[in-house]
C-alpha cells in the first residue's frame, strides 16, 4: 500500500553526491526555500512532478494508507528537499 506521507525523491544525478544514490525515504518531508543571494546553492534533491501539499498542522490517519490514490489531487509541481550550500567560512581562531 503506498503512503503518501513518505517521500522518495530520486537525488541530483549532476552533482558527486548524488550520482551513485538511489531514491532517499522521507518521512513527511517539507519543502525548502532557498534565498537569493551571493551563496551558491545545489539542489540534491526534489520532489517528484506529481507532489501533492498538505498544509500543517494535519491528522493524519493510518487509514489513509488503505484508500486509493486519486491522481488530479498530485498536481503540484516538484519541490525542493534537500540542498547543498558551498561556500568558505571565517573561523575566529
């Protein structure tokens, strides 16, 4: 039975980190946002294109697992979980 609740978004296959993962298991993931500014930033990995959101806070039922999957409800486009930020950092030592 599938669980909506548990992401499995498949990694950045262009970034070293990621090449050689397979899908990562979320459990009850939340997007991220990144701001614009001088920090470069990578995103590893993203939802798929048919993401669903559900605003928190939520019950969620176990239930739920049992019911089936309505497709028009996935219609959010993929979002970000997980990045990477490289950047130097000053030490006080």
């Amino acid at each position: 039975m599938p669980w909506t609740y548990y992401g499995l978004p498949l990694p950045n296959k262009n970034h070293p980190i990621g090449k050689s993962a397979g899908n990562v298991l979320l459990q009850f993931p939340s997007s991220i946002d990144t701001l614009k500014n001088n920090i470069k930033k990578t995103i590893l990995l993203k939802s798929s294109a048919f993401t669903k959101i559900v605003k928190t806070p939520v019950t969620v039922y176990l239930s739920e697992a049992a019911e089936k999957l309505i497709p028009s409800e996935f219609n959010e486009p993929s979002r970000n979980r997980c990045s990477f930020i490289k950047r130097k950092i000053q030490f006080c030592f």
